[in-house]
C-alpha cells in the first residue's frame, strides 16, 4: 500500500487499470459467447446463472441504501432499484432479463427457482452482497464500479450474439439496450462518491481492493460456467443440464 494519497485523478487511473487487466470481458467464455462457439445449451446455463446476479443486485441496492446517512444519498441510488425492479409487474431489469431466459428455451419458474445454479455462483454472488452489507459505505459503492466496464462488454456481448446464432433476436436481448445509458450514470455517480471520499491511503487502497474482489467474482462465475460446461464439462450435481444442441 502506498503511503501518499493519490490524487483524484491519480485514483481514477489505477481504478481504471484494475478493470483493463481484470474485467470478465477477457473472460474466454465470454469470448466464446460473443464469437458464437457456444451451444444453445451453454448459452442457457450462462443465462440461468446470470438470473442470480440480476435478482439479487436490488437486494444488494436496497441493503446499502438503508446503510446510506443522508436523504440525498438514498434517493440517488434509488434510482437502481427502480432500474432493475421497475415500477410495476414485467417491468425493469430481472423481467427483461426472464425475457432472455424465455427466449432461449428455458422454463421460467425453473430459472426464478435458482435450483439449477452452480455452487459457484451461489456463492460469487452471495459473497458480493455481503461485500455491501458488511464493509465500510465507501467500499460498498466502490463495488459498483465495474460497470465503468460494461459498455465494452455489452457490445461485444450483443453484436456478436446477434451475428452468430440465429435463434437470439434483438427482442430477446432487450435486456442490454437500457444498460448502454443507466450502468454508465450509475458508474459516474460511484466513481465520484469514491474520488470525494477515499481521503486516506487506507481508503484508497480498499477501494482498490474491493474493485479487484469484485472483478474476481465476476471472473469466478465464469470460470464455473466454463469448467462445467465447456472444458472438462463437469456438471456438479443438481445443477442445470442442458438439452438443447
């Protein structure tokens, strides 16, 4: 840990960094996805994994908002509740997200049951939720900073689905087309609390961390994905076994 505090902008470049080497967008499962090497059958695990990081990130937005000290503060991160729940039935992120899962064959009840994940994910995602409850407010928003990423990711992610299966359709993907616009407000928001607010070497170096231990959960639920169903292809027990070719 360096002892001198790191400008605002010195701070942002090495957070910045961290995402360059360690983001999930040079995951090879992710290449494979956007490249169109996957079976429907892989494409559905990864999509029925995935259904847990999405419902549980507006449990992990309310659990730090009720931890957030001022009314400011909690009516701007609101905003990602509303973004992911949305404001009435089949609305928001996690329905747009069952539309995927739809579209790929998959029984929705089956994917809102969570029985078919892999531990892994189980745990990956748990353990980011965790991350919000138990450490410090400014660690907690500093999680979020990945999405500084994922425009890259969601265009890779989109572009090459489109081109290369022809049973995915830009309906199926809607779930993306809003994310374009929201996870990079949502960015700048998180890396301006944190430039504001990690004042110490101390602080500076856990947001560090707590980027590098998010961008490790993200890359675990895809080396899971990629153990199970690609190479070696062991499927724990109870996990999703696809059908589809």
């Amino acid at each position: 840990m360096s002892d001198r505090v790191l400008s605002p902008q010195e701070l942002e470049a090495v957070l910045r960094q961290i995402g360059e080497e360690r983001y999930h967008s040079l995951h090879p499962f992710h290449k494979l996805m956007y490249q169109g090497k996957l079976s429907r059958g892989q494409l559905q695990a990864w999509a029925l994994n995935r259904y847990y990081y999405q419902c549980r990130i507006p449990i992990k937005d309310a659990t730090l908002i009720a931890r957030l000290p001022t009314p400011e503060l909690r009516r701007a991160w609101r905003k990602r509740l509303h973004d992911h729940d949305g404001d009435a039935p089949d609305t928001g992120g996690i329905a747009r997200w069952l539309k995927l899962t739809d579209g790929l064959g998959l029984d929705r009840d089956y994917v809102i049951s969570t029985a078919g994940l892999l531990p892994i994910t189980r745990f990956a995602v748990d353990a980011y939720v965790d991350i919000v409850r138990d450490r410090s407010i400014l660690e907690g928003i500093a999680s979020c900073l990945t999405e500084l990423f994922s425009p890259t990711i969601i265009a890779e992610r989109v572009g090459g689905m489109l081109a290369n299966y022809d049973f995915i359709t830009a309906d199926t993907l809607g779930y993306f087309t809003p994310r374009l616009d929201q996870a990079p407000q949502d960015a700048e928001f998180a890396l301006a609390y944190v430039k504001e607010h990690a004042r110490t070497p101390e602080q500076q170096a856990a947001v560090q961390a707590v980027l590098r231990t998010k961008c490790d959960i993200l890359w675990a639920m895809l080396d899971a994905l990629h153990h199970a169903y690609v190479v070696p292809g062991l499927i724990p027990p109870g996990a999703f076994v696809p059908t589809a070719a």
